[in-house]
C-alpha cells in the first residue's frame, strides 16, 4: 500500500483513466461492430455514418494515446476499404 500523498494520489489518478480509457476502448469496439454489421448487410448511407462516427473516435483514441499510432492507421485504412468495396 502506498505511504506518500503523492503515491495515494497517483492511485486515484490512474483509477480514474483506468475507467476513462476503458469507456473509450468500448466505444470503439462498439462502434466497430456496427460498421461491420452495417457492411454486412449493405447498407451503405448507414455504413459511412458509422465510418465516420468510428474514424472520428479512433482520431480522438490516437490524440490521448490510447492505441498506437499506426494500429489506429490499419484499423481506418480497413474500414475505409470495406466502405469502398459496399454498391450502390
């Protein structure tokens, strides 16, 4: 257990991102399946909604480094190219 203020307060700290990175990666799993589910079933208005609300939570993942830089890269790139590939 920590002794110092400093170590206690760096306990609460890293609870609270713990909570905040946590609710972060979950949205993005979400929303990941969404897009994919959206894909799947050709919807394509639907799908570049989605794609957009996902790239704009990935860019935002990226800015507090929750993920590294070039996985955020391939996972946009493969969504971009899935969206690409929808008719109509």
């Amino acid at each position: 257990m920590a002794n110092s203020l400093q170590a206690k307060k760096r306990i609460r700290q890293n609870e609270k991102s713990c909570l905040r990175n946590k609710s972060a990666k979950s949205e993005i799993r979400t929303l990941t399946k969404k897009f994919n589910a959206l894909v799947e079933s050709q919807d394509k208005a639907g799908a570049e909604s989605a794609f957009r609300q996902l790239t704009s939570s990935l860019d935002k993942a990226q800015k507090n480094h929750l993920f590294q830089r070039n996985n955020i890269a391939r996972q946009k790139s493969a969504i971009a190219k899935s969206l690409a590939g929808l008719q109509g």
